[in-house]
C-alpha cells in the first residue's frame, strides 16, 4: 500500500466550464496522492497546502473572471498555500510581462498519463 502525502491539496477553477475537463483528470489524477482533497467551489479559495488553480488571467496577471483585483499572490496568500500550480496554461505575453505570476515551466502534455 503506498502512502498519501500527508497534506491537503485544492482544486479551483475560475473558468468553469473553460477548463472544466483539465479540472476533473487533474483531480482524478492528483488527489489520490494526497492526504486531504478540497474541491472549491465557484469563486472559493480553499484553504490547503497545494493548489491548482483553473483561470484565465488578463494582461495585468489578474484573474479575468474575478469581480476584483485578485492575482495569484493573493490567492496562494488566502489559501494559506506553501505551492499555487496554475494549471491552466498563460499566454506567454502575460506571463512575461507580469510580475503578479511567478513563472516556472509550460504544461506541455499531460504529465498523469
């Protein structure tokens, strides 16, 4: 029997039905890794140690579908999470013209498959 990281991971998509379907295989892939799953629901930040967010961003790095002003800083910073994953690809003009998106890597396939 393998062991679950002992830490609660979250899903939430901004998008919804955007990225409805990346949402749902990541969390049938992810989430039996973890501990603790928490699927947000519309507009939630849950509170974990990992998160996936699902959005589409506007050229400031602010989500779009957001009634404020709200970036990935503020949402890592509202879940009280250690590591954000934004699943969802950003346009490279975005990402770097940006300074609210911290940048690491392209999804370039499915990294669960």
């Amino acid at each position: 029997m393998s062991r679950k990281v002992p830490l609660a991971v979250g899903f939430a998509n901004f998008s919804g039905e955007d990225f409805a379907s990346l949402a749902s295989e990541d969390l049938a892939a992810i989430s039996p890794l973890f501990e603790t799953t928490i699927v947000a629901t519309t507009q939630q930040i849950p509170r974990v140690d990992v998160i996936f967010i699902y959005a589409r961003f506007a050229a400031s790095g602010a989500l779009e579908q957001s009634s404020q002003t709200v970036g990935v800083r503020q949402i890592a910073h509202e879940a009280r999470s250690r590591v954000l994953i934004s699943a969802s690809a950003i346009p490279e003009d975005i990402a770097q013209n940006s300074h609210e998106i911290p940048r690491t890597c392209d999804r370039q396939s499915d990294f669960h498959a």
